[in-house]
C-alpha cells in the first residue's frame, strides 16, 4: 500500500528525491531530504543560509553524489548515476548562486555555447551556427533583453545584466526542468519584477525550482513554497502559511 | 580550395595575416641571403645564423603548442619540455641509424655507445627508426600517446591548477632521470649526437641546412593556422569557457575532459614535431631536455609575449632566445636572473605581454588620427 504511493508518486514527479543525506567531514549539510516537483511546476525554496540550498542543486546536477537516498529525473533516470554533463544533456539546466558566465566571450557567444546540438570535440570544431539557432538565440533576447549587449564581453556587463544573461543561457538550452540558484541578487527593482514574469511564463512548459532570500521576489511568483532547515524539508506551502508556521518563524528569527 | 580554407581562417585578422606573411618571407629570405649572396656581401647570412634562427623557429612552435593549452584552455602545462624532447629523441635515433658503419666503432648494426657498452643487439624498441617514415610517426606518436594516456587520467580525475602543473613537472622530471640511465637505451647522459645525414643529405652542408629552417618555418606557419583554425571555431569557444569557468561549461552539457584531452594531445605533438625539427639543426639531443626548468622556460616565453594570442607566444619566444644568445655570451651567468626579472616585470607591467603593447601603441596611432579616413 506504502509503496504503491511512493511508486505512484515517482511516477507524477519530474524530479523525485527521496532519503537524501550528504555529509561535509561529519557535517549533515543534507539530513533526510525528500522532495516531489511535478512536470510544469514552478516551486520556491526558502530557507536561512546554511540550510543546504545550494548543496541540494549540486546533488541533482552532479556535481555532489548523495551519501544515502534516491534521486530520480523523469521517474526512471537515477541522476546519481550521471555526472555535470550527462544530466545537463539530459534536460536539466541550473543557474548558479554567484552568477556564472563566460567572462571572455561575447554575450551573443554565451548564448551560442548554450544552443541544443552535439556536445562532442569534433561537432564543435566544423560547427556552423544555423538560422535556427539564429532565431532561438533572438527569442532569447526578447526574453532576457542585452540584444543591444550582444558583441560585449560577458565580463562587462553589470551583476543584474549577469544574471540575466546566465537566465538567457538555461533558456536556450531548453531544459525541462530549471534550478535556479538567487537569482535576484543584484538585479533591479525592475529586473526582478521581469524576472518573476518570466518564471511564472515559462511553467507549464518547464518545471522551475527557484531558490530566493528576497520574500517580495517569492510573494510575487505566487506559487507552493518549501522550506529547507538543517538539510531537510521545515515547512510547505503558501509563502502565508509556511510564514505563520511557528517553526519557520522561529528558525529565521533565531539567526 | 585549399586557399579558401586558409582565407576564411586568416579573414579580418589583420594580425595573423602579418604574421604569417613575414614568416613566409624569412623562410624564402634567409635561405636566398644563405645560399645565393656571396659570403663577403655585409647582407649575406651565416649559416650559423641560419641554423641559430631555425632553433628559434623551433622554440617558437613550441611555445605555440603551450600557448594554445595555457592561453585558452588554462591548461598550465610545466612539462611540454618532455614532449619535446620526446619528439627530438624519435628524430635522434633516425639520424643515429643514418650513421650506419660510418661510427667510431664501425659497427653497422649498433650505434656507438650500444657497442661502447658491450651490447650484442639492438634493443627491440629501435627498430624501425631506420625508416624515415616510421620514425616521422613515431615523432608524432610518441609523444601524443603520452599525453593521452597522461591526459586520460588527470583529465578524468579533474585535476586541475597548481595540482596538474606539479604532476606535468613531475612527468619530465621522471622522464629525466629514466633518460640518464645508459641501460635505457638512449645514450644515457651524452644522449644521441654526431649525426652524418638525412635522407641521405648531408647534415653539416648549407643547403641541407636552409632547407631544414625553411621547413621548420613551413611548419610553424601550418600549426598556426591550424591553431587558429581550433581557437576560431566554437571548439576554441568551448575551451576559452573552459578557461573561465570550467563549471559553466560542465552544466551546459560539454564534456570537458574530452575537450582538454583533445587540445592537451595535439599540443603535445606540436611540441613533439618542434623537437624533431630541432634536433637534426643543433645537432645532439641529450636527457637535459628533460629537465623542468625548461618547461618553465617556456611558460616565460608565453607570458612575455603574450599569452591567448598565439602570434604572442612565437614573438616571446624568439625575442627572449635571442635575449638568451646574447646575454649568455655576455654575461652567462646573469642570465637565469635577467629571465626571472623579466617574467616578473611583464606580469606586472605587461599582463598581456609585448602583444598588449603593440596593441597599445596601435591604438594611440589609431586615436592620434582619426579624421585620417573621414
Ligand atoms: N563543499 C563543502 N564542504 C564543506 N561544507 C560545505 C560544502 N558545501 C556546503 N557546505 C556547508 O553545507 C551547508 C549548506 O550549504 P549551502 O551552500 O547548501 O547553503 P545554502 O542554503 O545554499 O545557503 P545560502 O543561502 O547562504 O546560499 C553550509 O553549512 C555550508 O558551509
Ligand atoms: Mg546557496
């Protein structure tokens, strides 16, 4: 009975961990973790620094293998088999904490390395940008704006330009499911607003694991709020009941 | 065809089209001033010149071959002096073979010091190497296996900075110390020397040597333009965010282990085919090719000219050999210290090498006249 919920459950996720710990020298950064995000599902996590956020994200993408439990894509992918480049093949794109581009390489280059294609050493040597990598690359900057930034080093541009042209790189690379690591920091008043449109736009489509400290950013998406504590899920909900949750009240004051 | 390949690759890039004119012209220049200019005209060239000009040329694709891993790929590599060495070594013992019976001893199964240690065959692993052909693959082989297997396993293991440069350093070091046993075969610490012929051409006369520093020169031009055939397609792109964040590059789906093992390889054989253009024109190659320092060495001659721009790295690298002719019949002992002065002021002053102060004073030029073409 138990276990037919699980497997149904499994069935309906897009990502499905379940019993993930990982410790750091003894340390539980991760104690126990197990979370659900349907396909199309926008979900925030919330939680005080420390609380494992980061650490989660480099579980699923690769970069950290579990300790202990499961962590399964698209119910039948075990992601703890795959490292960096196989999962994000496999159509999972993340956004880092501290917004990552390529310095060196022009804006329009960035979003170029980012199209869909052949990974390999070869493909890319004879590699020849097609028109319909053209266009995706021109939605993109519909999207994220920087059209006038193309030819610029990404080095350049300012930290909220940053962001959003790391957003631009997950969106032309057209994963099903984004993680996308605080992504308003820096960003305009403005930007953020965009930001939070764009992420409620592409639900349904794409499932969004956002992660944000800025409660104004989470309030505005709308939508089902985790709370992540010492590792593992604290709360869930509505940003209003996981706020009036006495638990949650009580970690984020204690700090 | 050919041609359009080389035009596409050299379009609006001014300074690669330069580069590579002024080489092709020293390689048909020097050779004329050698060979067809008599000697007592004041423009005529030595052929001691000649072949000091070819070792630059060969130190200079050598530094191309560093560059292209270091300068993008941020690969730090303090061990490309092996490859090197790997490369003239294959060289060397083709030139041993040419020896035939013409050797001290006269023996025209063994080379000199095989029969100078009472050795009654020759060891397995020479044969063939009197077969051009064979032993020109081998030049390339050799040391692109090595790599590759050295590659497979730092790559794979993720190490990277300092870590993989220690380990580079002490792959030659190794190297080293296996090359100065005699029991390894390769003519312990005097190495292999007193080479006749090549094809059959007489290594001391002139003609065999303009023909080696034009060669060498065709060389370096071809490597360059393969280099930046790699540095302009979306596999340099691929290496540059290596470089910058090798992170990213994972997340955005390339494997960058195959990528750094696919550039670490071919640099390894650039290096490999500069060694064997190097050893039939100084004419001895010996275990102290080995040595760490000169895998350094080459690091400085990339920084000073200029590191990430390919053209830098031949300028550093000819500029800082001719510092060291010089300074070395001047004052021999001063010059391990005029190098590290002169690593130390370029990273301070010149970041990006003698390449960024071209493009400095390129640039006062441009500003200085701007309504030149209004
Ligand atoms: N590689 C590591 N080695 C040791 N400890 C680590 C490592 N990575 C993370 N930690 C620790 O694990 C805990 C969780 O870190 P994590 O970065 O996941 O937190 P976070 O929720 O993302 O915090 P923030 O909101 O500050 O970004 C922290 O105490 C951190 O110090
Ligand atoms: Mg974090």
């Amino acid at each position: 009975m138990q276990e037919h919920s699980v497997e149904s459950l499994a069935e309906k996720s897009i990502l499905y961990m379940s019993g993930v710990s990982k410790s750091f020298d003894g340390f539980k950064a991760i104690n126990n973790l197990s979370l659900f995000i349907k396909p199309g599902e926008l979900r925030a996590i919330i939680g005080p620094n420390g609380a494992g956020k980061t650490t989660m994200m480099d579980l699923i993408t690769g970069k950290l293998t579990p300790d202990t439990g499961e962590i399964y894509f698209r119910h039948d992918i075990d992601l703890t088999k795959h490292d960096e480049a196989d999962i994000a093949n496999l159509g999972i794109g993340r956004k880092f904490q501290k917004p990552t581009v390529i310095e060196s390489l022009t804006v329009f280059e960035n979003l170029e390395l980012a199209l869909q294609g052949k990974r390999g050493v070869f493909e890319s040597l004879l590699f020849k940008l097609d028109t319909e990598g053209k266009q995706r690359i021109e939605e993109v900057f519909d999207i994220i704006g920087l059209g006038a930034k193309s030819a610029h080093a990404a080095g350049s541009l300012a930290h909220g330009e940053k962001q959003r042209l790391e957003i631009g790189v997950l969106l032309v690379q057209n994963p099903d499911l984004l993680l996308v690591d605080e992504p308003a920091a820096g960003m305009t008043d403005e930007e953020t607003e965009q930001l939070s449109n764009l992420l409620k736009r592409i639900q349904g489509d794409h499932s969004v694991v956002v992660v944000e400290h800025d409660m104004e950013f989470i309030r505005s998406l709308d939508t089902e709020v985790t709370v992540l504590h010492e590792g593992s899920v604290l709360a869930g909900g509505t940003l209003e009941q996981v706020q009036q949750n006495e638990r949650v009240v009580e970690v984020y004051l204690g700090r | 065809m050919k041609n359009g390949l080389i035009n596409t690759l050299l379009k609006d890039d001014k300074a690669s089209q330069r580069f590579i004119l002024i080489l092709m012209a020293v390689s048909i220049l020097v050779p004329i001033l050698n060979l067809l200019v008599p000697e007592s005209w004041p423009i005529h060239v030595s052929t001691y010149t000649v072949t000091l000009l070819g070792k630059y040329l060969c130190f200079a694709l050598l530094a191309l071959a560093v560059d292209l891993i270091w300068g993008y790929c941020g690969i730090l590599s303090l061990g490309h002096g092996a490859f090197f060495a790997l490369g003239g070594y294959a060289m060397g013992m083709y030139l041993m073979r040419q020896i035939g019976d013409r050797g001290v001893y006269g023996n025209p199964e063994l080379p000199d010091f095989m029969v100078f240690l009472n050795w009654q065959e020759l060891p397995w692993y020479w044969y063939g190497f009197d077969n051009f052909g064979f032993a020109m693959l081998m030049v390339l082989l050799v040391p692109g296996l090595l790599a590759f297997v050295f590659g497979w396993f730092a790559f794979r293991s993720r190490v990277t900075g300092v870590y993989l440069s220690i380990i580079t350093q002490a792959m030659t070091y190794a190297l080293m110390l296996a090359f100065f046993r005699n029991e390894m075969g390769f003519g312990g610490n005097n190495g292999l020397t007193d080479f006749k012929d090549i094809l059959g051409f007489d290594l001391q006369s002139d003609y065999t040597r303009c023909t080696l520093f034009f060669l060498t020169a065709l060389s370096l031009a071809l490597a360059y333009l393969a280099c930046i055939g790699i540095v302009k397609s979306k596999l340099g792109r691929v290496l540059v965010a290596i470089r910058d964040a090798e992170s990213r590059t994972r997340f955005m789906g390339y494997r960058v282990e195959h990528y750094k093992l696919f550039v670490f390889v071919f640099s390894a054989v650039l290096a490999g085919i500069a060694g064997a253009f190097y050893v039939p024109q100084v004419g001895i190659i010996n275990p102290g090719e080995f040595t760490p320092i000169n895998s350094i060495e080459i690091i400085i001659w990339v920084a000073i000219g200029g590191r990430g721009t390919l053209y830098g790295a031949v300028i550093g690298a000819i500029l800082v050999n001719y510092g060291k002719t010089w300074f070395t019949g001047a004052f021999p002992e001063l010059w391990l210290f005029m190098l590290g002065g002169l690593f130390v002021v370029a990273t301070i002053y010149l970041p990006q090498g003698i390449k960024g102060l071209f493009d400095k004073w390129q640039s006062r030029q441009n500003t200085a006249t701007p309504t030149a073409g209004a």
